[in-house]
C-alpha cells in the first residue's frame, strides 16, 4: 500500500527554524514501508478448469486470504507476483459441493507470475472442501508453509484404473478415496460386486485413482480383505521401487494364490498409507 509523500522542511515551517531532514534519506524510509506486506486482504474467487497463470481479482502486494468458492475443479499452475519477499497468501477452498483446487509443483508461469514449491513434486497438491494451503513468497517462488487437504477426495472414475483387463470394475461399485498429509497417502478402498474373467494371481489400483502420486517408500500392508466367491480371504497390498512398481497398488491373496474367475462377486475393502513424492 503506497502512503502519501511529503517533504518536511523544519519544525514549523518559516525554513529559519527547526531540523533540516534530508529528503532523499526520507524517501528512502518510504520505499521501505511500501515494500512492505500489510494486513491480510480478503479476496473471493471461482475460477475453474485449468488455468496457466492465476490473478485473483484485487490481488497484489499485500498478504492475503484467497477463498475460492468454484462450481467444478480448478488446476492452477502460477500465481502473480509482485516479487515481495515474505508476502503470504493462504488458499481455502470454500465451495459448497465437493470441487476440488489443485496446485501444480513449479509448473512455468508467464512473465509477473511463479510457481508453487510443494511438500510433493510428482503430482499437483489438492485441497478439498474446508481444505487450506498457505504460501510465503521468497527467492523467485511460492513456498508452501503450511496445508490442510481438508475432506477426503474422489477421484473421477476410469475403468482404465483397475487392472489387469481380467478385472471388470464399473463406477457403481467402487468407493476409493485419498487424504493427503505431508508426503504421506492415505488410500481407502471398497470395490464391491466386480467380476474376474479369468483366473489372475493380483489385482492392481493405478495412481490415477488416487491422485496420481508417485510412491516412494516400499510397503506390505494387512490386512485387506478379499471376498470371492462368497467366502472371505486375508489379503494384503504392496507396492514401491523394491517390488518395481511406484504407479500402482497390488492386491494379492496373504497365501499368494490366484484369484479365481467369478461373476460379480469379486470385492476388495482396506486401508493403506504409504510415502509419495
């Protein structure tokens, strides 16, 4: 916020009087204090779908609490800058349905416009309903400080998630949610009433179901349950760069055997957590 500028002269103003102030020296007091963030201003935005460089309406130097109230999801890549070192903005999502905010790690903004600096890189960072992220601008970028995914997330349905091609999955029948803290991921799942059309040894969960994160740390995790045919097994699921994999969840039988071909009454309910980047 620039403030008003006057040149002071002496003590009262006969110029016979008084301390004469150095103007230049004064003007650069005000320079400081306009460079400055002042209190936080409150701004509404609604924008969706995918946006390369953001401007919410009003937003400059000053910090800021951004609410964002969307009738659908929105990918943001770059939010303006006025190259204010220290500057903080917090992003809420406010919508009343469940659109989602997603924030893209260091995507390339035009010229007045940078990047985010997220806790995760291989994704963009989403922020559900009454989800919030908090940014500090320094050193050329926007560095994420502090984040609150908010509600649990679905992610659009695709059959092209669920593999092998021997596993047919339709929207109705699953339930698969993430949650996001830190770099840590968590996956809940039910898919339920689904058919096998041969016999497969696993059953996989691609990342597009939950966000599209890359794991990092290798995992085994039980239980899960597995019910085929009308009779309950334990199973578990793994993943990570020590099986070979890093894009997908496999589900196996804890006694590694197949699972065996069936209409409509292959289901699958559990729990994981693991580390992404």
């Amino acid at each position: 916020m620039a403030i008003t500028r006057s040149v002071w002269i002496d003590d009262d103003g006969t110029g016979t009087t008084g301390t004469i102030l150095n103007n230049a020296e004064l003007q650069k007091i005000y320079t400081n204090i306009d460079a400055m963030p002042m209190p936080y201003q409150y701004i509404i935005a609604s924008d969706t779908g995918s946006i390369t460089n953001w401007n919410p309406p009003g937003f400059g130097t000053r910090n800021a609490v951004i609410l964002w109230n969307g009738a659908a999801d929105v990918t943001i890549n770059a939010l303006k800058t006025e190259q204010v070192d220290g500057q903080i903005v917090v992003i809420k999502n406010r919508t009343p349905g469940s659109s989602v905010m997603r924030l893209s790690f260091a995507a390339a903004g035009g010229a007045g416009y940078q990047g985010f600096i997220n806790a995760v890189t291989s994704a963009p960072t989403p922020i559900g309903k009454e989800g919030w992220a908090t940014y500090i601008f320094m050193n050329g970028y926007w560095m994420l400080i502090g984040y609150e995914q908010g509600t649990w997330i679905t992610a659009p349905f695709s059959a092209a998630h669920y593999m092998p091609a021997a596993w047919s999955v339709t929207a109705g029948n699953t339930f698969v949610q993430y949650s996001l803290r830190g770099r840590t991921l968590m996956v809940v799942m039910e898919i339920v009433n689904t058919t096998l059309t041969a016999d497969v040894l696993n059953v996989q969960l691609l990342n597009g179901a939950y966000g599209g994160f890359v794991i990092t740390s290798q995992f085994v995790m039980q239980p899960l349950i597995i019910d085929s045919v009308n009779v309950s097994y334990p199973g578990r699921w793994y993943s990570g760069p020590g099986y070979g994999y890093n894009n997908q969840l496999i589900i196996t039988q804890l006694n590694n055997a197949s699972l065996v071909a069936q209409t409509g009454t292959f289901m699958v309910h559990g729990l994981a957590t693991f580390l992404v980047n």
